[in-house]
C-alpha cells in the first residue's frame, strides 16, 4: 500500500491488548541463545525486527523453534558465547537492537563473520560501541565507510580486557550489548561510561534481563558496572514478554485526544520499560491517566496544556508527545533527545518537516525540539490544506505517531504505511478498531 488516508478523527475508546515489547523479545532471544538450556518464550513481538534477530541466531546455528503458533518460541542456547556456525554473513536490516547486541557478541565469539543491513543501517554510527570492543581485544574492521557497518569480525584471541570504556551519549545499545555480550563470556569485567548515559531506562531494562538470565551485574551509579567472573546465563525456563510500552503510547494519546478512555493491556505500573513514562506526560498535558498491574488508561480532550520536558528517559514515545504539540495551547519543547538522530531516519530533522505540514512553527536544535502549534489547528476552516500527506522516512515510529494528527480538522495521508511492521505490523487495524471518524 502506497498511502493510507485517515478521515478526521471523532472520538476514541475501548481496549486493546499489546504486542509484545521489541526491546524486551530482542533481549530475550540474544540471552536465550547465550544461556545453557531451553527457554519459551512467549507473547513474543512478531515483526520485521524480532524477525532479523530470529534468523540471525538461526544462521550461527542457534535452533529457535516455533510453538503454539507465532508468538512462542523455544531456544536452545549454546551455553556461552562460541556459536556453531564459525563462518557467516548476517543480514540485520535496519535493526539497531540486533546490530548493536550481536556485534558486541560476536566480537568475543570464535569464528569471522559478516555484518550488514538496509542503506540507513550503514548510515548509523557504531564506531564507540566498536572502540570499546576493541579495548577488550576484538578484532573488527569496517568494510564500507569508517565508524558505520558493514563490520567484518575476527575470531577474539582470547581472554576479554578486564577493564572497558564506553561512551554513553550517543546510544544506549552501545552500552546494553556490550553488558550482555560480556555476561556470556565466563571472564569478570568491569564497564566504565563516559560522559552521561542516555536512555537510562533501556539498560535497566538489560540489566534485569541479564538478571532474570542468572547474571547480576553490580553497579556505581550509572558510571560503572561490574560483571562478576565465573558468570553465565542459564535458562529461566519459561518466559512471558511484556506489552510493548513505546506501542502503547500512540493508543494513550488517542485516548487523550478522542475523549476515551483507552485502555492499554499488557504493561502496567511496575513496567520496567522506560516508555510507560510517557503516562505522567500525558498527565501534564491534562489527561486523566489510571494504572493497574497490567493495564494502562488515558482519557482527555484538546485543547491540551504545553509542556517543556527532558525526554531522555522516553526517547521512543516522546515522538508522540511531539505530535500531540499540535494540540496544545502554547508552544512545546522536547529536550535532550540527541539521540533522535541517529535512529531509524534523523527523526529530529523528519518530525520538524512533517510538523510544519501542519502550520506548526518549528525549532530544531542538536538535541531538542520546540513545536509552536498553529493557532486554528483546532478551528474547522477553508484555509486548512485539503489533506496533509505526512512522509514517514522508512520509519515505523513516524508512521504511529502522525496517525494522532487525524484527530485535527485536516484529513491525513500516511505516505508508506507499511513501514510500521518494523514493530508493529497490525498497528493500523487496531488505532482503526477504537477510532471512530
């Protein structure tokens, strides 16, 4: 499908059960994989990019076998970090969970190996997280344009260093797969961030994943952490995925916009994903936010209040509350969101485009945003363009959060839609299910 067009939107309500969380069914597999024994997955996320991390494994020779139809898994790991595949090329899309946590394995691994993906994938910096394999003695050369993959990977000549820097800015991947991969290879090792962590949320959501896998990894703050020697993974037996949070994000602001309530199941209050944050901006906005164990509810209506936040801890959802600026009665500013421009597309640069489709008037900085919405933007009127037709870069989370514009007086065009089963391929089918227009 070439273009999807959303009529303006009237109202919102129902239930929804989410997908399962890509951070956490990524994780999930990479630690399956490393462990000793067999692990069930379930509720696992089904799309493009669970889908890479799945045939990835498969190609080192890991067995991952479906059960009880798509959204279970078993894996059978390997027991530490030799795969049985020694020689291998690797499609990774335009994954960055998979690049960023299977380069750091493979770095310690024992065979040569080939890592590529899509364009944009080699677009996307990776040179900090390879410096800091190569302080523990891997050895990778880039293949295609220095610091950005194709990455071609050596076998390791042996024992890990026991002391690694790493720098924090840029991505929190760097640092996630590098713990993880570290956690596998049975040596003790102590990881050093420079500057400041980004994304804080993410590795915690590592940290207790590596956890729920038999490593606890001690920690100063979130300026070093210690992995003990002698450590490994092993299996937990059977383990359910969380909802995904930065999914439930879209279906909370519609909840907010369309009057509501939405409810969201699958995360609750004790999510240990970042995302679930978003809930409290929404508050600020002025919705009316209620959290269960395992649900979530918004329920509002525009105009809604500005805001001027650090989204560091959401970077994912905080997209969608750039799009709910549009909605608000004075100007909105995200704040140290750097790290927008080294995702899927510069989504920093791509949402100041698409917003000002709107009438919004826009500021783009290195690492915020600051979103003036158009003073009629909520006023039916010929002056309005008859449709906005919203380009989404290849990118699923532009794709979401631009369907919440339809709750606006102008009819909306979703260039490329399909671009959401990067993470949520039925996406369109359930905003659809709990809009009415």
């Amino acid at each position: 499908m070439e273009h999807l067009d959303l009529p303006p939107a009237r109202r919102a309500a129902g239930a929804l059960r989410l997908p399962g969380s890509k951070s956490i069914t990524n994780r999930a597999l990479l630690l399956s994989a490393l462990a000793r024994g067999t692990t069930r997955l379930e509720r696992l996320l089904e799309s493009d990019d669970t889908r890479v991390m799945r045939e990835a494994l498969a190609a080192l020779g890991v067995p991952v076998r479906h059960v009880d139809g798509a959204q279970a898994a078993e894996v059978t790991g390997v027991g530490g970090i030799r795969f049985p595949v020694k020689r291998a090329s690797i499609f990774l899309g335009n994954s960055g969970t998979s690049a960023r946590s299977l380069v750091a394995a493979l770095a310690f691994a024992d065979g040569d190996y080939v890592l590529s993906g899509v364009p944009r994938m080699h677009e996307r910096p990776i040179s900090d997280l390879v410096d800091a394999l190569k302080m523990a003695g891997a050895r990778i050369e880039y293949t295609g344009t220095q610091g950005f993959p194709p990455l071609a990977i050596a076998p390791h000549p042996g024992t890990p260093a026991g002391s690694i820097t790493i720098r924090g800015d840029i991505s929190s991947q760097f640092t996630s797969g590098l713990l993880m991969a570290l956690g596998a290879t049975g040596q003790g090792a102590t990881v050093g961030i420079e500057g400041d962590l980004i994304s804080k949320p993410y590795v915690e959501l590592t940290l207790s994943s590596m956890e729920r896998f038999g490593v606890r990894v001690g920690r100063e703050g979130w300026a070093r952490f210690r992995i003990p020697a002698g450590s490994g993974y092993v299996s937990p037996g059977t383990m359910a995925v969380e909802g995904d949070a930065s999914s439930a994000s879209y279906f909370l602001a519609a909840g907010t916009l369309g009057g509501g309530p939405v409810r969201v199941e699958g995360v609750g209050r004790d999510s240990a994903q970042g995302d679930v944050h978003f809930a409290r901006v929404l508050e600020a906005m002025g919705a009316k936010v209620r959290f269960g164990d395992d649900w979530i509810e918004a329920a509002g209506a525009p105009p809604l209040k500005p805001f001027d936040l650090d989204m560091n801890r959401i970077p994912d959802a905080a997209m969608t509350a750039a799009v709910l600026a549009l909605f608000a009665t004075g100007a909105c500013t995200l704040r140290n969101i750097g790290s927008w421009r080294v995702k899927e597309t510069d989504r920093i640069a791509a949402m100041a485009t698409e917003l000002m489709k709107f009438g919004a008037d826009v500021e783009a900085g290195p690492d915020h945003l600051r979103v003036a919405p158009p003073k009629d933007f909520l006023q039916p009127s010929t002056l309005h363009p008859s449709t906005v037709a919203v380009a989404t870069y290849d990118d699923h989370r532009m794709a979401m959060c631009f369907s919440l514009a339809s709750f606006g007086p102008i009819p909306v065009r979703i260039l490329d839609p399909g671009c959401v089963s990067k993470t949520y391929p039925g996406y369109f089918a359930d905003f659809a299910r709990l809009v009415a227009r």
